[in-house]
C-alpha cells in the first residue's frame, strides 16, 4: 500500500508539474482562481424542490468495441413523464455532480428550473468510456491516464458524437419521454470534455445545438486546434455556444521547448470565438483570469446556462398565474 501510495503521489506531482510548465511563468498578485466564488444559484436553497439522481447505468459501446460509459440522470422534481423534456448533457460527470466540487451542476439545475430560468430538462452525467477492467474516473483523476477520455474527447472526429447519438440517446428515449428537437438538447463539458461537447454539435446538429465549453481543449492534444478553420470553411450550423477560459489557463510553454501557438488554450478558444462570430454563430463567451480548470466556469455556470436555454416560450398574459410563479413539483399519481 506504501508503494501504491508513493506512486499515486508521484502521478500527481508530475500532472502539476507538467500543468505549470505549460502554464508558463504566472503574474505577480494573488492566485488567478482567487476571485472565483460559488453564489447562491450554485448552492441547496430552502424551498426548492430537489431532483433526484439516479444512477450509476452502464453503456456497452459498439463505437468503442470493448469499452463502456457510465452515466448518471438528474431527473427534475418537475419533470412530468406526460410531457417531453429538455436534455442537458455533461462530459465528465463524477466532476458535474460531485455536490463539494467547483460546479454543483445539481443545485444550478434545481435552482433554475424552479425559477423558470432554464426549462425542466433531464441531465446525464456521462464519464469517459473504459474497459470494465479499467478504474471509473475520479475527481482526482479524470480518466486522461486510466482511460479512453484522451482519444474519445480530443480527437476531431464524429466517434464520440456517434456514442451520444446512436448509443446513449436510444437509451434515455426508452426510458423518458424526451423531446426529439435538437433546439431542446445541449451538451457541455470542460477541458477535453468541452472539445467533445463541440464536437458532438458540430458532427450532430440535428441531434444537438447548444454546446456549454468550460477552459475547452481545442489544442494539440489530437488535433483539436483544426475547429476554427472547419468553422469559417463550412457552411454556418445552426449550433449556439458559449465559451469560457481565463489568462491564465495553458499557455503553450512545451517544457523547454519554447511557445508553441497549437498548445496555449487561451488563444486557442479565441481563435474558436473569432471564427464562430465571423461566421455568424449565436456565440457567447467570457474571458476571465482563472487557471486551467473549474473554478471561472463553476462560478458562472447559471449564467451560461440561462444564456444558451433563454428561448421561452414565455407567457406574458398578466393572469396567467402559473407562469408568474415558481415550478413546483409535479405530483406523483399513487397507482
């Protein structure tokens, strides 16, 4: 167990150091995180009805031969299995839901849902396919050296599109009653789950067209640097996005190689924005200070997802009561 454990700690170190080397020399001040806070959208609040989670569900993956996903669903306190729901989908996860974690995806979902801010929407909190022999990711490790997350997220093709389109959402419409217009599914993810998240819309935009990118990896990992140059050669899809990144995230330094454009994650997701707008994508993003990670992302979660799920339809009619108070709980008929 000693040696387990001297390994685990070395596996760490050498993931922080290879993080700083990439990072580049840091600015004078404070940690870029340190203004980064959780707010009340992202937190339990009294009165709100809470939905449940259920899960873990195992996904046998033909795209993957030998691999499988494991998925949870946050299904509403609203939902109502009469009516068809929005879907949201999130990329790793264990780190969406993890209730202590920097994104609280839950309480988010809770909070805005019960306020009519987003639609009631199912949620799946996927993780990187593995083999069953392979360890489930971790908060601590997300799968990038236990896993098939490297090839899955990174590469610039429609496999993991294919996962989502043709393996998990057969799955979900069997079990709920979800909408069928692409206008009512988004995916979103972070780092490397970001890049897939795009990559599913922009494969998929007939089963998908919101994309929510947190830090997204559109770097040299495999390739994924290509996506501005396929945005402004392809005719525009009908895809809304918005993106996140901070200064301070990756910046391209290749452990004494030098600056190399094809690794700096900020420039990059300036580069994905920038095309997408000349395009003219529905895009919005927001530049902050933070590392490579959550912290930005987790603190603006609600604002992202209000922004890409805004479209109503809304009642104005002054005497329409349902529409000008919370959403409650739909009530469970006993049998």
């Amino acid at each position: 167990m000693k040696s387990l454990s001297m390994m685990t700690l070395s596996a760490a170190l050498a993931a922080t150091t290879a993080t700083l080397l990439a990072q580049g020399p840091q600015p004078p001040g404070p940690s870029p995180n340190s203004q980064y806070r959780l707010g009340p959208d992202s937190m339990p609040q009294e009165g709100v009805p809470k939905g449940e989670i259920r899960g873990p569900f195992t996904l046998p993956s033909r795209v993957y031969p030998g691999t499988q996903h494991t998925y949870w669903v946050y299904v509403p306190a609203q939902y109502d299995p009469t009516v068809p729901a929005s879907l949201m989908i999130f990329n790793d996860g264990q780190a969406f839901k993890n209730p202590d974690g920097d994104l609280r995806a839950p309480n988010v979902l809770d909070n805005l849902i019960y306020r009519r801010e987003i639609p009631v929407m199912l949620t799946v909190f996927i993780d990187p396919g593995r083999t069953p022999k392979q360890p489930e990711p971790t908060l601590q490790e997300w799968g990038d050296h236990t896993t098939n997350r490297p090839t899955e997220y990174n590469t610039p093709d429609d496999k993991y599109a294919r996962v989502i389109t043709e393996e998990l959402m057969p799955a979900l419409y069997k079990d709920y009653n979800i909408s069928r217009d692409p206008d009512r599914h988004g995916i979103g993810g972070a780092s490397s789950g970001a890049i897939a998240a795009f990559a599913v819309a922009w494969e998929r935009p007939d089963d998908f067209r919101k994309v929510l990118s947190i830090v997204g990896s559109f770097v040299n990992i495999r390739g994924g640097y290509v996506y501005p140059e396929r945005v402004l050669q392809s005719p525009r899809k009908p895809i809304r996005i918005f993106l996140c990144d901070g200064r301070n995230d990756n910046r391209g330094f290749r452990n004494g190689a030098g600056y190399d454009q094809k690794w700096d994650w900020f420039y990059q997701n300036i580069r994905l924005m920038k095309a997408l707008m000349q395009r003219g994508y529905d895009v919005n993003y927001a530049w902050g200070m933070n590392l490579h990670g959550q912290k930005m992302g987790g603190a603006i979660l609600p604002d992202m997802m209000r922004w890409l799920w805004r479209d109503g339809p809304v009642s104005t009619d002054p005497n329409d009561m349902v529409e000008r108070g919370f959403r409650e709980p739909v009530i469970k008929k006993t049998p």
